[in-house]
C-alpha cells in the first residue's frame, strides 16, 4: 500500500532505497518517455497533470474539471482536449488505467466522470511524496488492479435510488459501487472499504448493494485478513488479504 510491487522495490530491504529508486524511475523513465514520444513542448503542465490525477484516484473527474481548475487556481489556459490527449499518453504508457462508469439500473455507460488509477500504487505514493495516504482509496486502487490481472473487466458503478424529502418531494439521488466486475456471464459487485466498524459506514457503504435490482454476488473487502463471510442480508464480505493471496477469492 505504501511502496507497490515493482521487483526492484520488492528486493529493497531498506525504506529510503525504495522511495528514491520510485522517484527516479517516475521521472527519468515514466514521465521522460512520455514527453519524447509524443512531442510534448510544455512538461511543466503535463508534470502537474500527473500530481493532479495522483491526488485524486478513487474520485470521478473529467479533463473539463481539471482545466478549469487549472485555469481558477493557477492562471493556466491548458484546454480540455490537450488534457484528455495527455492521459491518453499516460494510459498508452502503462502509467494509468481509465475506469468507465456504467449505469447498473439503466444498462449503460455514463459517459462524464471516469476515474483513473494508477498501475502502481508506489509509483503514485513517491510522485506525491508519501503525502495523501488515503488508506481506502489506495485500497481499491489495488483491488482494480488485482481485478485487471485476473482478467476482468472493471467499470465504477451508479445506481439511481428515489426517496422523499422533509418536504414530501421525491428526490433522485446517485450511489456508487466502486466496481462492477464482469467476464463472460459472471458479474460481482464490490465495494472497497478500509473501515466498516460504526453504524454509519456500514450504512455508507452497504446502500448501492442493497438498491441492485439483480442477484449477482455482491462482495465487500475490508481491511485486515478475514476469510470470506456472509451478513444477514448475504453480502460476502472477507479481508484485503484473502482477496490478494487467492485467486479464487471470487467464487466463495
């Protein structure tokens, strides 16, 4: 969760080592062979681009957002077609992955908003200097790239649920499920979450499930080394570690 799991940082035994050879390797290789592939003239902004989505993995955003903020907080007119071609760049070399969000009640995808990823959360964690550890958040950064390596396809989910205010007026409201997992016929939906022991969070995390109109299996991991389980209400719930170390972890 802290330092990824590139070989080389895995052979490192000392802290230090690991968190200079991410920072070199993020530069001089990542970021380098991106500018001089694709001719970018201005790193400056490509370079804050990546601090951008770095900061900001486990959110929805769109490159309409983040050229306005460009343009609010530091005066910089980088326009939103410049950007979705930048993370294009970053996509192709491997740096991150595009997450689509995809309507579960109305069968399709919605196109605003993806959410991005990064291949490796050692390689985001040293661009930001081991700031902004977000414990839930980089946890299901490695669950959707676990998911991808077991050969599933991953889209963030949105369920549309109505209900009334305190003025008696219905109202529409979108839940997420972090991921909607499919291959072939099977499908599972899983929420991520570092944290489940108040009331509050389980109510949190566990609503998109319970407003899923179908019956595919729906999963929660959770923080710690827990085998599998089911709740009262047949949610399989288990441990980061279990998913991680068995590959069948699934099919419980």
């Amino acid at each position: 969760m802290i330092y990824g799991g590139l070989p080389q940082v895995a052979q490192f035994s000392v802290e230090r080592q690991k968190a200079e050879y991410l920072k070199n390797i993020f530069t001089n290789v990542y970021i380098k062979d991106v500018v001089e592939r694709n001719k970018i003239q201005n790193i400056d902004e490509i370079a804050t681009l990546v601090d951008i989505l770095a900061s900001a993995i486990g959110a929805p955003t769109n490159p309409t957002k983040i050229s306005n903020t460009f343009k609010s907080e530091r005066g910089i007119n980088y326009s939103n077609k410049t950007i979705s071609n930048h993370i294009d760049y970053l996509a192709e070399a491997f740096l991150i992955s595009k997450a689509c969000r995809y309507d579960i009640k109305g069968r399709k995808y919605v196109g605003a908003n993806l959410k991005y990823y990064f291949s490796d959360v050692g390689l985001r964690n040293a661009r930001l200097n081991f700031r902004q550890q977000e414990p839930t958040h980089i946890m299901e950064n490695i669950v959707y790239n676990e998911l991808l390596v077991r050969g599933y396809n991953v889209d963030i989910g949105i369920v549309e649920v109505y209900a009334k205010n305190s003025e008696g007026k219905t109202t529409r409201k979108q839940l997420e499920v972090d991921f909607v997992v499919n291959q072939g016929s099977q499908r599972y939906y899983i929420q991520v979450a570092y944290d489940m022991t108040s009331e509050e969070k389980q109510t949190q995390e566990l609503n998109s499930l319970r407003n899923i109109p179908d019956s595919f299996k729906k999963i929660v991991i959770v923080n710690g080394t827990k085998k599998p389980w089911r709740n009262e209400e047949g949610f399989v719930i288990m441990g980061m570690k279990y998913f991680l170390l068995n590959a069948d972890s699934l099919e419980f």
